[in-house]
C-alpha cells in the first residue's frame, strides 16, 4: 500500500538556525503532529499497541526557509520493531527527500498477526532510506544516574523549565520541548573539544546532525526544572557521537535520552568536511564510561 499523506506544512525563517537551514527540533515537531494525524486515519493507539518506545530520525537533505515540506506515513511489518510506524519527509517543490522517521513499537508478539490485519491498508515496506544507520535501532537500555555520569566524562550543558507550551494533549512535555532543550545545550558539548564556535567560524563550518534517537523514560509536566547532562559516544573520520540525558531537577529522575550523530559542515558547499585529528584524539578521551 502507498504511504498516507499526514502532513503538509512550510519552513519558516524563524525556525532556521545559525546554519541557515531548519533546527532540529521542528523536524521532530513535524514528525509528531504527522503521527499524530496518523493515528487519526489508521486508529493506531497506546492501547493497540502500547506506548511508543522509541523515535529514529536520519536527515538526508536540507530543509531552508520558503521550502514545502509534506509528511507520509504507514507501517512497516518488517522494520526494526515488532510494529515500525514510518515517516517520510521531503521538499515538496523538488520532490527530494529531506528526512525520515521510525517510530518503534514492541506490542504482545502474539498480537502482532491481528495487528497485520487490522493495519493492512497502512502497511509498506520497511524503507531503506529510514533504517538505522550510525545508531541501533534498539532503545538504550542503560539509565545513568547523574552523579555519576558527572564522575564519567559528562557535564552540564543545560538548565531550564517545561513551560505550558511545552505540554502536549495528554499534559506530559512533547517531543519538541526535550529537541530545544539539547539543541541549545550542545554547543556547550562541541566547546569542549577543538571544534569550538571559534575554530568552525574561522573555517566556516556549521554544526549538524544527520542521524537521533529519542528515548523518553519518564513523563515531564509542565512546571518540572530539566537540566541536561551529556558527553561524547565515539567518532569517526567525518563524524561523532553524543549523549544528551534530560533529568528532572528536584529529583534527578532521568525523563529521556538523545543519541546524536553529528558532523561538520562547509557552509559554502554544504557538505561535510573531515574531522581534524586533534578533534578525533581529544573526543576519544572524553568517551562517556
């Protein structure tokens, strides 16, 4: 079956980061009000299929102000999850595709034949350009205590507050809200390395993500303190890992985690650029234990 239209929206200038290009959070914004439709026309619910364990996002292409953007969605059988709700994301005016979007899902297993049949007008195959790449498709299953994330290469980038814009229908902080909260830290997370904002603005590179994975373990509600905990997961010869943990203030009760994949980019040619050796070597030794 063809992939339903969920969403059609537009990008906005306000919502273009230093890039020039649309911030991350919104990508996961557009994501959630498509999911949203698509529960809608598919009666896709927590109640048919439990609580969604896990969100996979990959960035393909750029999205930049004045840009059209539509969302499809369908299911996927045959994904990385008992039940992968699947979303793509492209520049309507070209045609390209500018994102993709997994939703994992791990229903009763007995229950997975029933669900084939109930969602057999919104099945696709699992497609290639959504599937994992730089991250595992499974949900992390380790939940580090702050104090101790601080004594193994973490540190605070970020402090602040679930306001009540930040809240969805059901009352708990959406989607959007956990995205802001790292992308504001992170540049306090690259300053620690040689890719510090002087060193990419005397090259010319932009900072940016290609591939996220967001866990929420617990619910936040509006009123609740944040801060944001985070570290270094790895690099390679164009890309690095990071960690973002969003743990309620009062109690230090960890609510979700963001893996990142990230990479540097020439602003001119929009396109990544190798990581310097010094950059490689400084981030190894800061790998969160």
């Amino acid at each position: 079956m063809a992939l339903s239209p969920t969403l059609y929206s537009f990008t906005n200038r306000w919502e273009c980061d230093e890039n020039d290009h649309l911030n991350v959070q919104f990508y996961f914004s557009r994501f959630d009000e498509a999911d949203q439709q698509f529960r809608l026309i598919s009666g896709l619910s927590d109640s048919v299929a439990g609580a969604r364990r896990v969100r996979h996002v990959r960035y393909h292409k750029e999205l930049r102000t004045g840009d059209l953007i539509t969302v499809h969605s369908g299911i996927a059988f045959d994904g990385p999850h008992l039940l992968t709700v699947v979303h793509e994301m492209r520049n309507s005016g070209t045609g390209a595709l500018s994102a993709t979007a997994i939703d994992g899902y791990e229903p009763n297993p007995g229950t997975v034949k029933s669900l084939r049949q109930r969602f057999a007008d919104y099945q696709t195959p699992m497609s290639s350009d959504a599937t994992p790449r730089g991250l595992s498709a499974s949900p992390a299953s380790a939940r580090p205590a702050l104090d101790k994330l601080l004594q193994n290469n973490g540190a605070l980038c970020f402090r602040g507050t679930v306001m009540p814009r930040h809240v969805n229908a059901d009352g708990k902080a959406d989607d959007q809200f956990a995205l802001s909260c790292c992308t504001d830290g992170v540049p306090h997370v690259w300053e620690r390395s040689p890719l510090t904002q002087a060193y990419l603005s005397q090259h010319n590179l932009g900072r940016v993500a290609i591939e996220m994975k967001l866990i929420w373990h617990s619910p936040l509600k509006s009123g609740d303190m944040i801060v944001v905990a985070s570290g270094f997961t790895g690099s390679q010869n164009k890309t690095f890992g990071m960690r973002h943990h969003v743990f309620e203030s009062r109690t230090n009760r960890l609510a979700a985690t963001l893996d990142v994949v990230a990479l540097t980019m020439d602003l001119d040619a929009r396109r990544a650029v190798d990581l310097p050796e010094e950059a490689r070597t400084a981030i190894s030794k800061m790998v969160l234990a």
